[in-house]
C-alpha cells in the first residue's frame, strides 16, 4: 500500500494523508492509489516535500523504510515523546 506523508510548512511536523486531510498521527493514514493526489497537494503549498511511501497494511500502518517508521512515531531517544 501507498501513504502520502509530508512536513507541515510553519512547524516542520510530519504529517499523514487521512483522505481527508492532514493528521500528526500514522494512525489516522489512509491507503492511497490516486497520482493526481499529489499534483494537487503540491498546487495547494500547504505541505512541504509531499511524497508517496511503502507501507504495510495494519492499523497503524507500518512503513517499509526505518526513516519513515521514525517519521510515523517520533524520535527514537525519547520514547515518552513518541506519537502513538
């Protein structure tokens, strides 16, 4: 499955595409198939560097890559800080 994640412009948080908008919370990502999705978040220049990522099914869903598993839950030295 595709997710479309990103960084909020003002905080630089990462953000997840819920289908309807933007959640702090890999929990709240939705699969995504459609291309012109992305076209559009870009045209809106809400979020910065929007992209399509590998994830497994589940819920929450788990990114393929160590970088976005971190990116879903936060820094990896301060579990009291993590997102989930």
């Amino acid at each position: 499955m595709k997710l479309l994640t990103g960084n909020e412009l003002l905080t630089g948080d990462v953000l997840w595409w819920t289908g309807a908008g933007w959640s702090l919370h890999l929990r709240d990502a939705v699969a995504v198939d459609d291309p012109a999705l992305l076209a559009r978040i870009v045209a809106e220049e809400r979020v910065n560097d929007p992209t399509f990522i590998d994830a497994e099914p589940g819920n929450p869903p788990v990114p393929r890559t160590a970088r976005e598993r971190i990116r879903g839950v936060g820094p990896s030295v301060r579990p009291d800080l993590a997102r989930i």
